[in-house]
C-alpha cells in the first residue's frame, strides 16, 4: 500500500513533467559529490531542475503524465533535468558536461511529448541557441540591405557627377562666348 509520503512525490514528479518543456534522463553512475554540485548549479543557472529519481516513482508518474514511453528509460540510477524556460538548455549543459569528461550517460529525453533517443538529444545539443540564430539572421538581412545601400549612393553619385559635369560644361559654354 503506497504511503502518503510517495503519493506526494509521484504527484510533485507527474506535475513537475507535465508542466516541463522537456525532460533528459540520464545515468548518473560514477560521478562524485564535485561533479554533481558543477552541474546541479550550471543546471541552476539555466533555470532548469535537476533531480534523482526513484524509477518504481517515475514510471508512476510518467504514466500520470501522459509520457508512457518513458518507463523502458526508467532503470538503474536515473536522474532527471526539467526544462521550464529553453526547452533545448539541457541538452547543451549534460552535452558539454559529458564532452568536458563528465561521468554521465544520457537514456532518452523528451521534447513536445516525442520521446528522444540519446543520440536524438546530442544532436538537439549541437543545434545554435536562439540567440545565435538571431544574430545570424540579422547578418543575413544586413548584408542585402548594406549592398542597396551602396548601390544607391554608387548611383547618386554618378547623377551628382553627371550634374557637376553639365553644369561645368554649361559655364564653359557661358564663358568662351563672352
């Protein structure tokens, strides 16, 4: 019979995964209280929550939450990254905390309620934050704009050139008749 206690968490843990953007799990096996604390507080400064899980818990929820898919994830240490602002944030930190020799092996993810694979998730981890793309879009729209801006003063300064030699040429004819 299920205490109180564990209703509580299976009903925190099914909210906490229907109100993410996305979900990473990954197996925490080997990493030591540094590591963790490097990235629970990189996590942290994303804004997204980072959390041990019980997998006979996590299976309860994810069925609660409509994730069914996630139980064959759901064995061995599991811990679990909840997104509430960027939904891609995640990936990009366990990434770079596995690339900087991190002990941490991603299971699956979930993004807009399609389960991911782990190598679905890296790719996800390479993607250029939004930021990035802004910046590149505006380069790409920049660049267009600054070559009519050339071609345009290339062609004022032809019609000024053009004018400069006929008035030049009209004050010549003005001045040899006199």
């Amino acid at each position: 019979m299920p205490t109180a206690e564990k209703v509580e968490q299976v009903n925190a843990l099914t909210q906490k995964m229907s109100a993410a953007k996305s979900i990473f799990m990954a197996d925490f096996t080997g990493l030591d209280v540094a590591s963790v604390t490097e990235l629970r507080r990189a996590l942290r400064g994303a804004s997204v929550e980072y959390q041990v899980v019980k997998n006979r818990l996590a299976k309860r929820a994810a069925a609660d939450a409509g994730l069914d898919g996630l139980s064959e994830y759901l064995s061995g240490p599991t811990a679990m990254t909840f997104a509430q602002e960027d939904p891609l944030e995640p990936a990009r930190i366990l990434q770079k905390f596995i690339d900087k020799g991190g002990k941490l092996a991603i299971k699956s993810g979930v993004l807009d309620g399609d389960l991911l694979s782990p190598e679905q998730v890296k790719q996800l981890a390479l993607l250029p934050t939004r930021d990035e793309l802004i910046v590149k879009l505006m380069g790409s729209v920049r660049g267009p704009l600054y070559g009519l801006e050339g071609v345009l003063s290339g062609l004022l300064r032809g019609l000024v050139g053009t004018l400069a030699a006929l008035e030049q040429s009209r004050q010549d004819d003005d001045g040899g008749g006199d």
